[in-house]
C-alpha cells in the first residue's frame, strides 16, 4: 500500500532515513507537505525534503523510511539549502472512494 497525504502530513517536520539503490544510507529531514488537491478522481501533492552535504546531488528513487512511511520514492533535487540540498517528490494518486452505505 502507498501512504496517503495523511501519512506524509504525520511525519512532517520529522527524520527521515533514505537509502539510495547502492545501499548507501542518508539523513534527511521532511520539511513540508503541500496541501492536497483532488481533481477528477485524483489527489496531488508535493513533500519536500532537506538533506545534509553528503547526498548526491542528482535524483533517483530512495527506499524513504520517514515515520510510519516505508517505501521507494523518487527525489528530485530542486536547489541548494545553506547545508546541504532541497528535494522534492510530487504524487498523483487515485482519490479513496466514498463509501456507500447499505
């Protein structure tokens, strides 16, 4: 299952572990989720991160350990902060279903 805004939004502000496909191992930091936009069925979002100076800087997909989240992500790096890089995922994922009542 892939976590929802809801559980992105839980751990903002928290640690994040990211674990690049080499198995090297980096500390980040969640620093915003944008707020959610549902349209046509579909909800989108941003979470953006902050690394320190020994993250590469380029994008690929990170197995992210960030509270109750586990799971591969893309980062995209998206500037330089004063210790190290900005990065960012965005995501488009199906809206949950209302639930019927019966």
């Amino acid at each position: 299952m892939s976590a929802t805004h809801a559980d992105w939004a839980a751990a903002a502000g928290g640690p994040v572990r990211a674990t690049a496909p080499d198995g090297a191992g980096f500390d980040l930091r969640l620093v915003e989720v944008s707020p959610a936009r549902e349209t046509d069925g579909w909800v989108a979002y941003t979470v953006r991160f902050e690394s320190g100076p020994d993250l590469p800087p380029e994008q690929q997909t990170y197995e992210i350990v960030a509270g109750a989240v586990a799971e591969p992500v893309f980062l995209v790096p998206t500037g330089r902060t004063a210790d190290g890089l900005a990065l960012e995922a965005v995501f488009a994922q199906a809206a949950p279903r209302a639930q019927e009542e019966s």
